[in-house]
C-alpha cells in the first residue's frame, strides 16, 4: 500500500470518526498532498493532511497528483513554475 496519496475531486473533509457523520474536522482541496497513516475501517483510513489528522474515505483519495501552474510575479516581468504529475 502507497504510503502517500492525494485528495479527490471535488473537496472532501477529514473527519474525526470513520463515519460519515462523523465531526468534519478540515475541508482539502482537490490534489492536497496527504499522508496515509496504516489504520483502516472497511472503507475509511487515517490520513494527515493540512495539518489535521483523521478519517477519510479510500474513494475521496487518488493516486496520481494533478498538473500545477504557479504564477510568480518577480518585479520586472512574470513566472510560473510548472510541476508534472510525474514530478
């Protein structure tokens, strides 16, 4: 098992149960960088995330990262800064 992932599409929560009624304890951005702490419960597992620990579904997480485009203003002209999903 990937010990790294990212969050799905379109913002899930980490949640302090692993139930959906569980108490959201921070919304993620679809692409946030998350790390997959080991635990498990039918479909939910333990992540860090944002700085918030908890509870998310295997099915709100993905595998790959998304295509990122930083725009950087640097006084006389402009940059971006592109990072790949393969890095």
């Amino acid at each position: 098992m990937p010990t790294t992932a990212f969050a799905g599409y379109p913002a899930p929560f980490i949640r302090e149960t692993p139930s959906g009624r569980g108490e959201k304890k921070q919304q993620l951005l679809w692409g946030d960088f998350v790390t997959l702490l080991g635990e498990e419960s039918g479909d939910w597992v333990t992540i860090r995330g944002r700085n918030e620990e908890g509870w998310i579904r295997r099915t709100e997480l993905q595998a790959e990262r998304l295509l990122e485009v930083n725009f950087v203003d640097i006084g006389q002209g402009d940059g971006a800064l592109i990072v790949t999903p393969d890095d």
